[in-house]
C-alpha cells in the first residue's frame, strides 16, 4: 500500500486529540471516513478534521472501497462485533484498548483475523512512545544488573462524576469489562509485557469499597514473568490522592517512572541517578499510527499486535476472577 485510507468507527472523545489527527497527519495516511450512529455529531466531525465521507451505518463505513483499513474506538462491548465484521470484509483493523471484554472474545478476534492472514492491531501506544522505548533499552543493556522485579502503585481519589452517581460506560462491565482497573491498569500490564516479557501466572483481589457503581474500585495483585521475574501491584479510585508510581528493582540499581504522568524517567545504578525528560507527542498516539503504517507498507512488525493484547486481556481476567464478597 503507498497511501492507506483509514476509517473510523466512533470518533468520539479519544480521537479527537489522541488518535485521529494522526491517522490523517502520517506520511503515507489518509483518514477517508468517520463513522457515528448520530449522524450529526459524524457530520460535525468530519467537517472539523477535514473528512470527506460520515456514516451513521457501521456496514457502510466498512465496505467503503475508499477505505483501506479500519480504526475501532468505541468502548470494548462492541470491539469483537465490529472486528468480525471488518475480517470478514478483509480489511487490517486497530482496536482501541482494552481488546475486547474478555479474554475468550479476544480468541475469537484472533482467529478472525488469523484465517485471512490480516493484521490485527490495538491501541497499546505506549509500546510506541519514547519514553518507554528508552526504558526498554536501558533493560536491554542491563544497566540495572539482573532485573528482579517491578512493583506499580496507582491511586486516585473518585470524581464529582462517580460521586454524583451518573451513568459512565468505563464503571459499567458490561460495557467495559470491567471498571477503571480495566480501563487504566490495562496500559500498565500491557507495557509491562513490552518491557519485561510474557507473565505465565498471576492472582488478585478486587472489591467495590465505595458501591459509587457495579464495577471494583480496589484491585491487589501479583503476577510472574515467563523469565522467572515477579511482579506487584494496587489499584485504589477510593483513596485520597492520586499516585502512579512504578519501580523495576535490579541486582545493581533500580528504574523508576509514571504509566501516565510526563514524569522524568530515572535509572539509579551504581551509585549514580540519571533522570531524564521525555515528552510526548501532541497527539499521544502518533508514533503507534506509523507504526502501522510501516506495518502495513512491508517495513517492520507492529510491536502491539492482537496477540500480545489478548495477554493482556487474559492477565486481567485472572486477576478480578477471585472477587472478595
């Protein structure tokens, strides 16, 4: 492909500012199309960013010849419908994160895919962003020593939003699979995966401690990578304060960082700090896009592909299938 016309299925909020500029600003990019159930609010969007072609009718979007490839940025309840449906249109397809509900859905996406030999990416841009990209390098030349494990503390006090008790689709699990761990701690443990490798086991506890909505507010959990190193962590959206805060801890030092904050990076070795200051792009997804642009123009692997995902799909089931009652 020289020139890959995208297609957006819910150009809602995320694709504003984080994704869909950046399908239309790559070299080698064009966004062709945008579709929304409400026509007006697709109209809108499109006249906004400079979209030629709206729908309102999903079928119409995805069998638009125009339209080479697809982007799905609705929440996860519809991910695996709308991605059967552009495999079986023959089409490659980026998901937004988490993949799917459930770790069996995203097996079903999978397969899909893997039946007409289509890539199948997702939204895990971190795995992009240089900031991690250099965290990962500095793991690689093992300026840390031996890297034993990593611990991640997350916590955030609840907004006027859930306070009020309004009706929020990322609190709901039945539309997004879960609550805010699901939504958040999803970019977290899949970057892990990208630092640190594959994790083979892992158990949680979850609770509802404010009964704010259905979903969990609290989440414990500890995990081990297929490479014999261990993992923690805790998710709290009842606490005081907010704090996101990782720690990878070396036989010679220690790195620490943010998951979400633009926070310096740090790696403590042998005596010695270095700190320093990475920032993001304007638009947070940007160097994910080129990279499947790359992808699908034959120059290089697209480090979140619909695999990797679905681990991570998987390593939060196990964690919220024991539910403290």
């Amino acid at each position: 492909m020289n020139e890959i016309g995208w297609g957006i299925i819910g150009c809602g909020a995320v694709t504003e500012m984080k994704s869909g500029p950046a399908f239309y600003q790559a070299a080698g990019s064009k966004l062709v199309a945008v579709m929304r159930r409400n026509q007006q609010l697709a109209k809108d969007y499109a006249q906004r960013h400079g979209v030629e072609k709206y729908y309102s009718n999903v079928d119409e979007l995805i069998n638009d010849k125009q339209v080479d490839a697809i982007y799905i940025a609705t929440p996860p309840s519809s991910h695996k419908e709308y991605a059967l449906k552009v495999a079986n249109a023959g089409k490659p397809c980026c998901v937004e994160k988490p993949m799917a509900l459930n770790y069996q859905e995203c097996l079903e996406m999978l397969n899909a895919f893997s039946k007409k030999q289509l890539p199948l990416f997702v939204a895990y841009y971190r795995r992009s962003l240089p900031r991690f990209k250099q965290i990962k390098q500095w793991l690689i030349e093992e300026r840390i020593g031996h890297i034993r494990q990593i611990h991640w503390s997350f916590s955030k006090p609840p907004n006027n939003y859930d306070l009020e008790k309004r009706k929020n689709w990322r609190t709901d699990p039945s539309i997004s699979g879960g609550g805010y761990f699901v939504d958040l701690a999803s970019h977290g443990i899949d970057l892990f995966q990208y630092l640190l490798g594959e994790i083979t086991h892992t158990q949680g506890i979850s609770k509802n401690q404010q009964s704010l909505y259905r979903a969990e507010d609290a989440v414990s959990a500890c995990w081990q990578f297929k490479n014999g190193i261990l993992g923690s962590g805790y998710w709290n959206f009842a606490a005081h304060e907010s704090e996101d805060h990782v720690k990878i801890i070396g036989s010679n030092g220690k790195i620490t960082f943010s998951v979400f904050a633009e926070t310096p990076i740090q790696l403590m070795s042998n005596g010695t700090i270095q700190s320093l200051s990475i920032d993001n792009p304007k638009h947070i997804q940007r160097y994910h896009v080129e990279d499947m642009i790359n992808h699908l123009r034959g120059g290089g692997s697209h480090p979140s592909l619909g695999e990797s995902a679905a681990k991570t799909n998987w390593v939060m089931d196990q964690i919220l299938c024991f539910t403290a009652i």
